[in-house]
C-alpha cells in the first residue's frame, strides 16, 4: 500500500481507493491508527506496519466517523482499544452502513481475512478537548459534525498533528451528509485548533496530507466559501458560474457532480426546516 507521507512520528498510508488516508502515529507510550481502509492487502500493509514498531506500547484505534469505507477495517485490529464519538456509538442504520461493505466486497469478490462487524467502541467522546494522556504522550479530540454528525478529529500536540477527518480535502468539497451550519462551526473549531497549536502536518480523510499552515487555511476557507456561496445560490433561487466552476476545478467533477447536487437538496432541505 503507498504511503504517502512519513516522518519519524507518523505514516500516513493512502488507499487506491478515493485517496483515503489510514494514519498511524507511533510514540515511546502509544500506537494510534486511525481509518485503516481499504482493501484487504492494503489492511495488511498497515497491520505490518503497526506490528514492526510493536515495542509494547497501548494501541488505539479512532474512526473519525461512521461512513463504511472509514469502520471496515475495524476487526483487523482486534487489540486496539476504540476510540469514536458518542454519536457514533449512538448511531441509528448500522445495518446500512454494514450493508455497504457487504455491496462493495460482494461487487468486487473481496474476501476479508477477519470478520465486519460494527465497531464496539471503549473511549466514547463526549466533548471538545477531550484528552487522553499515557505516559508522555497527549492525543486531544473535537467532536466534528457536519459531514457526519458523529465526526471527530485528533491532535496530538507533541509532534504537532492534527486527523482531520473528511474535512479540508484537496481532493473534495464539503460532503454535508448531515448539516451545513454544524459544518461550519466545525470549520471554525479547526482553525481555532490551528491558532492554538502548533500543527506540523494536518491529515485530510481523503487527499494529502500537508505541512503548509496556510494551504490549510487556505482549505478550510475554501470550504467555507463554497457552503456560504451555495446557500446564497438557493436562497436566491440562481446558479452562479463561479459555483460550478468550482466544482468542475476538482479532478474528479463527474462523481462530485452528484456530491454538489446531495449538497444542494441538503441546504434546500434545511432551509425549509
Ligand atoms: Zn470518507
């Protein structure tokens, strides 16, 4: 499996599929993967990984949130303690989120050497600034919601790195699966994360990791720019060019084409809520 970045601290694995990042941090105290996806090798090539910088340390394993592709791997791990918001313990149509991952093995005759169940969560997180500390290392989460409700992300202040989640993607534009204004405000706690710590490399869910403070900025205003210029757009009932130009500046237009219309039906939706 590529891994995209590397540094003495962490190794950010990225799938074939969708540019999906899987993380993994290494310190003296802990080993914290998080997101291991997608396919079975790939799984493997993290799992070895996470094995050879084995000293002994406590393992954890945090799902940013529940969408399938970032939980299949969960049983890979069977050691790892789990770490998920309490959204995520809380969610309501597992049965569709395993659903998923029985389509997409049976589509491609993927057989998992482990079984797929929904992750059983052992560190639920409840608030901002939720903090973990073993021996002398510090892992802080954030609850995320907007993408989905039940996302967080985690910094640990000692290396500098902040998992973002699906947010701030060089490869997408906000995916608002569960709520515009709560995405927003997640935008906002991200780069208060930012002004409050020294973040070395910041983790997209999908896409490339990168140590430019101001390319991160830079994401999270685009993000933000382009939910304020939707909602415009569908309070005053117009289509402005720039928006699709936007959109159409993504690689991948054809398949974010259908993320812009969910995204569209999803601010109608609000605003008439
Ligand atoms: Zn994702």
């Amino acid at each position: 499996m590529p891994v995209q970045y590397e540094n003495q601290h962490v190794t950010v694995f990225q799938s074939e599929l969708y540019q999906t990042t899987s993380t993994v941090a290494v310190t003296k105290d802990i080993i914290l993967i998080t997101d291991p996806t997608w396919l079975p090798g790939e799984i493997e090539a993290i799992r070895q990984h996470v094995d050879k910088h084995d000293n002994g340390q406590r393992k954890y394993l945090l799902f940013t949130h529940s969408d399938f592709d970032h939980i299949l791997g969960w049983k890979a791990f069977p050691d790892a303690v789990t770490i998920a918001s309490r959204g995520f313990t809380a969610k309501s149509g597992r049965e569709d989120i395993l659903q998923d991952i029985h389509d997409f093995d049976e589509s491609y005759y993927i057989q998992r050497p482990y079984p797929v169940e929904y992750p059983s969560i052992d560190i639920i997180i409840d608030h901002d600034e939720q903090t973990m500390e073993i021996g002398n290392t510090s892992v802080s989460f954030y609850l995320a919601p907007g993408h989905q409700a039940d996302g967080v992300f985690a910094v640990l202040p000692g290396p500098g790195i902040l998992i973002a989640g699906d947010y701030a993607s060089d490869v997408e534009f906000p995916f608002i699966h569960h709520d515009s204004r709560a995405y927003e405000r997640t935008l906002n706690k991200l780069e208060e994360v930012m002004d409050e710590n020294t973040i070395n490399l910041f983790v997209p869910g999908h896409g490339t990791c990168t140590a430019d403070g101001a390319e991160i900025r830079k994401r999270i205003r685009d993000s933000r720019w382009y939910i304020q210029t939707l909602r415009d757009e569908i309070r005053h009932q117009q289509s402005s060019e720039v928006l699709g130009a936007f959109v159409d500046s993504y690689s991948f237009s054809r398949y974010l084409g259908e993320e812009h219309e969910n995204n569209k039906a999803q601010i109608e939706k609000e605003r008439r809520a």
